[in-house]
C-alpha cells in the first residue's frame, strides 16, 4: 500500500498541475476593439490640428497588454508610423501640410482585436512639399521638359565609382534638366554594404563624387547624399557614422553629407549628427523620420506622358541640397532706363550689382547672355573645377537689346563659365 501511494501522489499533482495551466490558458480571451480614439474624424479630409506634434489617444481594453498604431500618409499612401506601446496614447511628430488617416488594434498572447475604425486628420500648412523623381539610367533620357509640364521640379541622380556607368548623371543631361527648371539633386550610390568600409570607402567615394559631379556641371560646394542601400543592423552603425565622416573630410564639413537609407538606420545618421539631410526610403522601413528632406514612396513607375520609369519622391522645404536653379535668361527685349549704381573713389559711376550670366539651349548651341551695364566684365571658361586656370572665350559677344549675347557649339568637351572682371 505504501508503494501504491507513493507512485500515486506524483501521477496526481501532475494532473492538478496540467489542470491549472488549462484553465489559465482558457481564462485568456482576445481583447475587445479600443473605442474613443482621437484625434480626427470618419470622413476625409478631416480635422485640421493645431500642430504637427498629435498624442493619438483610445480607451484601455480589459485584458490587453499592448497596441499596435498604424498612421498613413493619404497622398502616398505610405505607413509612417508603425509601433507598439503597452499605454492608450502614443505621441506622434509628422509632416506639416499633410493629411493622415490612423487607427489601432489591441493585443495580448491570445490573439488581436479588430482594428478601430479609421479616423482622419490634417496638419497644418508649414513647409513647401515638392515632387521628384530619382531614375537610374539616363538611356533612354527622360524629357525634361515633359517632367516640369507633369508637376515634378526637382530630379534625383547618380554618381559612382565607375566614370562609364550609365546611371551617373551627364553634362548634357544636367544642362537640360536645368534648362527646364529641374533642380538637380546628386547621391553616390556603390554596392550593397559599401559603407561598412567605413572611413577609407567614405574618403573614396566622396573623391569619385567630386570628380563626376562636378564633371556634369555640378558648383564646387554642391550637396551630396551617400547611399545605404541595405537594412543595416544597431551593430553596422559605427562602420556606417565612420564612413560618412570619411565623406564629411573630403567635402569640407558634415553640412555637404547627406545620407540615403531606411528609417532605422535614417534615425540613427540623424541623431548622432553624422549627415546633415536625410533621403528616407520606404525600404526596410517602418516609420517615417519627419527629420527627412526627402522621401521615396513608390518604386519603378511610369508617368503619363513621359518616356521612362522613375521611383516618386515627396521634397520638404525649400533647401533639399540641390544645385540651385534659375529660370534661362534671355535677351532682354525692355531693359531698364538706367541700372543702380554708386560713385566709385575714382568719381566713375558703375553698377551696384554685377551682372548674371545666363543661358538657354538653342538646337546644338548654348546660348550665354549677361547685361551690357558693366563692360569691365569678361568671359571666362575652365575645364575642370575647382580650377586654377581660367582662359578668356574667344568668341566677341555681340550685343542684342541691351544684353551682351556668346553663342556657343556644343560638343563633347566640358567647359565650365564665369564672368570675371
């Protein structure tokens, strides 16, 4: 009997044992939908909100242990705020100018809710949105003009290692782009992974963007972004901040790097100050910075109306670090009576302001024009920059309405102009 009893307890506990943890497991129960969230209304376009900084808020669910908030810009229709909190609110900063749809599901270990009804809600106007593109290859081109008829102002190129690339951005190509008022935004892209090369590939790749960038008509202090194209792990961040310190010792300061990547590795760049813009890409990511001056929502579509497949692109601000463009100049047809001017210390009276050089495109010639007020002003060329030698343009300029006017053949050769006086 002893022996019955001492093999019969253990079997028993087990049970009671097993009994419990079924009956604990059975207790648990999915959450309920949340109710009362807020901000914002059932119908679009929504409440306009007094700023761009919203606490979303809901009621607590008995039993749940977390919620999951979902926050979607409507015009790209791209999640921007993807997270997981354990408290009935969660503070958001997003975009100004925007409108956002947003809604919450409740969750614990048995299961999900239903999602709460969809709420609306807008931002209040505060930076310029502005639309792009970014494209690969220049082959087949794209047209210029048909890209600035279609809304966009703004196209995103590349530079590379590699000078014969068919991605890197050319002198021709950029002097159309401007001739229809695109501004011009560059990035460096190389392989997968390049950056965990740390400062010896941000010092190379930074050189290799110099050289083209420059070689396609790009100013000596033009703005570059540096691509991570991969989702880059917490452990890859010091190889990623020295790499983009190698760039930062080549261009002249943090304040010409900007950095291209997913939100994770975007927040990171951004935090520690290693860039001073970022280019966030929908890629591996699950929020959206509202640091970013650039956003790339959708990948590999057409425009109507325009040649070609290009990745869309949303601008904030006026300063996104591209070349700054000015519309063509041409002849003047009614100049001014007289121009502003100051009496020098030799008692001659000259222009205040010195004058602008323009250009505009004309079949295979280049057309360059700046005002007749200040004679003193030359015309200059180079063939490289940042240049040491600059040469005197051979070509006499005629004068056409009050503009001096140099009509130039385009060839193959780069040449770069100044007036110099």
């Amino acid at each position: 009997m002893k022996t019955n009893r001492k093999t019969f307890y253990p079997c028993l506990s087990g049970l009671l044992c097993c009994l419990s943890l079924w009956i604990g497991q059975a207790q648990a129960a999915v959450p309920t939908t949340p109710t009362s969230t807020s901000p914002g209304s059932a119908t679009s376009p929504g409440t306009t909100l007094s700023g761009n900084t919203v606490t979303l808020t809901w009621d607590m669910v008995s039993g749940a242990t977390y919620y999951t908030v979902f926050v979607r810009d409507v015009a790209t229709d791209t999640l921007v705020v993807n997270i997981t909190t354990p408290s009935a609110s969660h503070l958001a900063t997003l975009k100004a100018g925007k409108q956002y749809r947003w809604n919450v599901v409740a969750g614990n270990t048995a299961g999900k809710s239903d999602y709460t009804a969809v709420r609306f809600f807008q931002t209040p106007e505060g930076e310029t949105i502005r639309k792009g593109v970014d494209y690969f290859s220049a082959k087949p081109p794209p047209i210029p003009g048909k890209l600035k008829a279609a809304g966009y102002d703004f196209v995103i190129r590349y530079v590379s290692h590699t000078a014969e690339s068919e991605k890197n951005i050319t002198a021709d190509e950029a002097r159309d782009l401007q001739a229809a008022e695109l501004d011009i935004i560059v990035i460096f892209e190389s392989f997968e992974g390049r950056m965990k090369g740390g400062k010896t590939a941000g010092v190379e790749d930074a050189k290799s963007a110099v050289t083209q960038a420059t070689a396609a008509g790009a100013p000596e202090n033009f703005f570059c972004y540096f691509a991570c194209d991969y989702a880059a792990p917490l452990g890859d961040q010091p190889l990623i901040d020295a790499y983009l310190d190698g760039a930062a010792s080549v261009l002249g300061g943090v304040n010409r790097v900007g950095f291209y990547g997913g939100y994770s590795q975007v927040k990171r760049v951004l935090d520690a100050g290693k860039a001073a813009k970022a280019w966030q890409t929908t890629s591996f990511s699950d929020g959206m910075d509202p640091r970013i001056s650039l956003y790339q929502y959708k990948h590999d579509v057409p425009i109507p109306g325009v040649l070609g497949r290009y990745d869309m692109n949303e601008g904030y601000g006026a300063d996104l670090g591209q070349w700054t463009v000015s519309p063509p100049s041409a002849p003047n047809a009614n100049p001014p009576a007289s121009f502003p001017s100051f009496a020098s210390i030799d008692g001659t009276t000259r222009p205040s302001t010195p004058p602008s050089l323009g250009y505009t495109r004309q079949g295979n010639n280049l057309v360059l024009s700046w005002s007749t007020n200040d004679p003193a002003f030359k015309l200059e060329y180079a063939t490289h920059l940042p240049a040491s030698i600059w040469s005197s343009n051979q070509v006499s300029p005629s004068v056409v309405s009050g503009q001096y006017i140099v009509t130039i053949a385009i060839t193959g050769d780069i040449k770069f102009y100044r007036l110099k006086k």
